[in-house]
C-alpha cells in the first residue's frame, strides 16, 4: 500500500482536476436511495478533499488514512476554514491514522464512503477482504458502504496511454506504468519536481501499485464480509454498469 510520503506536500495541486464535486454529487444521490447518515467515516481520506465538506453539511465524520503525512495536510485544512465554518451549520471531523485493512471505531456509525479507487491500492484478495469484515464490523445494521474502483479494463488503458506529461510552472511530472497481465496489476512511477517559494525544483520519487478484481469476485467478497445486499453502478451515476465503464461504484448495506 503507499504512504505517500512526500507526495502530500503536491498532492492537492496534482489532484486539482479530480471530480470531487461528482463525488460529492453521487454520494448526495446516494443517500436520497439509502438513507441520509448523521455519523459518516471517509475511508482513505487523504487530505480531506471529501471530509471537509461532507462535514460542513453538518455530518460528525472520521477521516482513516495510513499516511500521517496525508493527515497533517488534512488537518490543516481543517484547521484554516475554523473561521470559516463558524458560519455555516458545522460538524466535526476527527482525524485517524489507521489501516484500512483493520480500522476500528468506539461505535459503530452510519455510513462509510471510500473514493478515489483506495479498494485498488490493496494488492491481495485477502487485503481487499479484511477491509470489507472491518467495514461490516464498524457500520450500525442498515448502514452503506460507498466506494469506487478502477475495473481491470481502466488499469490496461492506463499502460496502453502512458507516459503521462504535467509540466507546469510550479510542479511537473513523468508518470510512467508496469502492467502485470497475469495480476491485472500496474505499478506507477512518477518523477516529480516540485518548485519551493523562489526558484528552485525538488525532485522526487514516487511509486504507486494498483490491482484490479473480478467485480463478481468484489460483491461475493463484500457478501462473505456481512452485507446483505450490494449494488453495482458506475461513472458516477446510478445506473448499471456498461463493458466500457471508467470506474465503477458498489453500494454495499449490512
């Protein structure tokens, strides 16, 4: 699994593009279907690109990430819109650093959401099923579990299109991809250079690993792990899965 590491100090300026808007979208229309949660867990939450707003709505919410560095810059955020949220209807939001694969809470809460493809950093079949039984053991019966992943499709056009250029005024990068066909399984590499308050470039290294699962392999996992039903949709809507879906979306209750 990766830490990240240094990559928390770029990581919001290289995700600038990502749709956390459309996330946001999906887990509104989400919850008109099944039920809206007063207690949530952000499950790989990063740098809390999804916490913080889901706790301006008024949400009491536990961002879980592995990496502390990640959380540093999650609670930073928090921390500097304080000021901000004393105007609107306020949550709260604690912070964990916790394994996905084992995180526990003091009680059980009502829906647990899990973005940007973190089901696919874990590379064992075994990995994927311990974070499910976790996930089962820490919602409350009749909770959700909302997650995405990249199918084994999107992670062949990955090696197919690579290398991927960003090169930017004040960040740059080469990302290049391994694919292991047998796995279904890419490794990233990226070569950043990030710019520092004058003129000056840091260079950095970063490797990421991805797998792919059978989504029929991913339901009867979640239905092994305690929920009793999982539905599957897809590209941010909630309709059923195309052969040609990007991401696909699972909506799990226990």
């Amino acid at each position: 699994m990766a830490s990240y590491g240094q990559f928390a100090t770029v990581y919001d300026r290289l995700m600038e593009e990502m749709p956390y808007a459309e996330w946001l979208r999906f887990i509104r229309e989400s919850w008109d279907r099944y039920g809206t949660p007063s207690t949530l867990v952000d499950l790989g939450c990063g740098t809390g690109s999804l916490s913080i707003p889901l706790a301006r709505t008024g949400l009491k919410v536990y961002g879980i990430d592995l990496s502390a560095d990640m959380l540093s810059v999650a609670r930073s955020k928090w921390d500097g819109s304080s000021q901000q949220m004393m105007r609107h209807q306020a949550g709260s939001i604690r912070w964990l650093q916790q394994d996905m694969r084992d995180w526990e809470l003091p009680e059980p809460v009502d829906a647990v959401v899990s973005f940007c493809d973190c089901v696919n950093y874990l590379t064992e079949h075994e990995d994927v099923e311990a974070a499910f039984q976790a996930t089962a053991a820490n919602l409350k019966d009749g909770g959700v579990f909302l997650f995405d992943v990249h199918p084994p499709k999107q992670l062949v056009r990955y090696a197919e299109e690579q290398p991927f250029i960003l090169d930017e005024r004040d960040v740059a990068y080469i990302w290049t991809c391994d694919f292991d066909e047998d796995r279904v399984e890419i490794e990233h590499h990226l070569t950043i250079f990030a710019r520092d308050s004058g003129s000056k470039y840091e260079r950095f290294e970063e490797i990421h690993i991805q797998r792919a699962y059978d989504p029929e392999w991913i339901t009867a996992a979640l239905l092994r792990a305690g929920f009793r039903t999982v539905d599957r949709y897809a590209d941010f809507q909630l309709q059923e899965p195309s052969p040609h879906a990007e991401r696909l979306f699972f909506a799990a209750v226990k």
